[in-house]
C-alpha cells in the first residue's frame, strides 16, 4: 500500500492526539534559534509536574555524573538544547494516557528498561551517544499509546492476543488493524514535527529492511533501538516474548554471548534502580 493511502486510512481511523501545551511551547523554542535559555526556562517552569520529571531525567546517570542537577537551567544547560527537545517528548507521553492500568504500566516499564539497554549498548560501542539512545527507547513505542488511546476498544483485542498466542504486536495489528504502532507512531511523528532521528526510530524499529535514510546515523539509532527491544523482551521486562537472540543482529553490534550476558545483567540491575525516579 502506498505511504498516501496508508496514511489517509489511519487519519481517518484514529484521533491525533495533541501534544502537552507545555512540550508544544518548547519544542517551538528550541527550534527557534533566537529563543534564550531564560524563555525556555520559564516555560517548563511553569509545569510543575513536568519540570520535576525533567529533573529526575537529569539526575538519571545518564547526566548525572554524580552531581546534583537542582533546576530546570543547569538541566537545559547539562543536556543541551537538542537533547531537550527530544526529552520533553518522552516525558510527555506520560500524560497522554487518559488511563493508567496493568497494560499502560508494562507499556512504560518496556520503554524505559528498551532506553536503559539502547543507552548500555551505545556506551560499549561508541555507535551513537548514550542519552540519544536513552531517548529513542523511551519513545520507540509512541505508535502503541497511541492506538491505546484512540482505539481502546479495538486495541484491548490486539493486546489480548499478543498475550494469547505469543505474537508480535505489529503481527496482530496488521491482521486486526490493517496497520500497526510503527507506521502510526511514524506518522504523529511527522505531524507533531519531532527531531528526524526520533521519527526515524518510531517508525523503522522493528524494520530489518531499510530505506536510504539521509543520515547514516539513523540507521545506527534503529538498529540499536530493534536490537534492545529483542533483548528487553527476552529479559520480559514489561512485555515479555520468546526471542532467540542468535536472530537479532548481535554481530552489527559486535557482541559475543559473554557481553551479551553482561548486557543483560547490567540492564536488569540499572532497571531495578531507576524504575522508580523516571516512571513518575
């Protein structure tokens, strides 16, 4: 099907749902080159709630470094104005959801343990930077809360056989949908105008096939992305599938069996740490 009439279906299928007005503000900032760092400041100040899940990201280790990051300006300053835009749509999507249930929590716990293991495996091989990995794991599923949100009904019966027959999600969708997270989380991509890279990731993380994208790094950012997804669901973090790791593409990350074990213990371990401080 053509990406037109593919698109066309889902626009005429689910409700776009609109970003946080607070992320809607910055990320207009960020692009604008003559915004300042008190302007950007003062917005995200202004969302309490908001800015204090901004700040645990900040004093994640992934920034950190073993010093305490006290206000939104050192956490702009610290992280960078790019890193930031991407940062606010991951904490973002928290409040999107109009419920909280068993299916939205482990949809959370597979996103942030998929950052925690994107960020290790860029760590080990210097492919891309950690906190750029971090935030494509956290988004990567930004098509499933979607349809979770837009189609509840419907999308409880794709969840029901996920669990059922031990299917992928992007089987089932296609089957019941006619299209699936990816291609949805692609398209709101574009709508809502993210960083390239992140609307890359969302909609290519489960492809093997890939398109000429304009910067090679994408490429790099979804295949890492793919391959801490495989991992995350063989651990059964959140969701859990059976995944034989052999199939994954180890060898375009270069892991042998002894770093792959030491992956998982490492992303088991950093989990069980930060699951409390960024799934707030």
């Amino acid at each position: 099907m053509k990406q037109e009439a593919l698109e066309k279906i889902i626009l005429e299928t689910i409700d776009i749902p609109s970003l946080p007005p607070v992320a809607m503000k910055v990320l207009q900032l960020v692009s604008n080159d003559n915004s300042s760092l008190n302007e950007l400041e003062e917005t995200l100040s202004k969302d309490q709630s908001f800015s204090a899940r901004l700040l645990r990201i900040a004093n994640s280790p992934y920034y950190g470094k073993n010093r305490s990051v006290d206000s939104i300006g050192k956490a702009i300053i610290l992280i960078g104005f790019n890193t930031m835009k991407s940062l606010v749509v991951a904490a973002s999507l928290r409040d999107m959801h109009r419920k909280f249930g068993i299916f939205e929590q482990k949809l959370w716990e597979h996103g942030l343990a998929v950052s925690i293991a994107a960020s290790q495996i860029a760590a080990d091989t210097k492919m891309m930077k950690p906190d750029e990995a971090m935030v494509c794991g956290l988004v990567h599923d930004m098509g499933k809360i979607v349809l979770n949100i837009s189609l509840s009904e419907q999308y409880s019966l794709v969840i029901e056989r996920a669990y059922a027959e031990g299917l992928s999600f992007i089987e089932i969708e296609n089957d019941m949908l006619g299209f699936n997270h990816c291609q949805v989380g692609g398209l709101i991509a574009r709508k809502w105008k993210l960083p390239k890279n992140l609307e890359t990731v969302i909609e290519f993380h489960h492809t093997e096939d890939y398109p000429n994208f304009d910067d090679p790094s994408y490429e790099v950012a979804c295949q890492i992305t793919r391959i801490a997804d495989a991992i995350c669901l063989h651990i059964g973090i959140g969701f859990k599938r059976e995944i034989d790791l052999s199939t994954i593409g180890l060898e375009y990350i270069g892991y042998n069996e002894k770093q792959l074990s030491s992956l998982i213990e490492r992303v088991a371990k950093a989990y069980s740490e930060q699951k409390g401080s960024l799934m707030q």
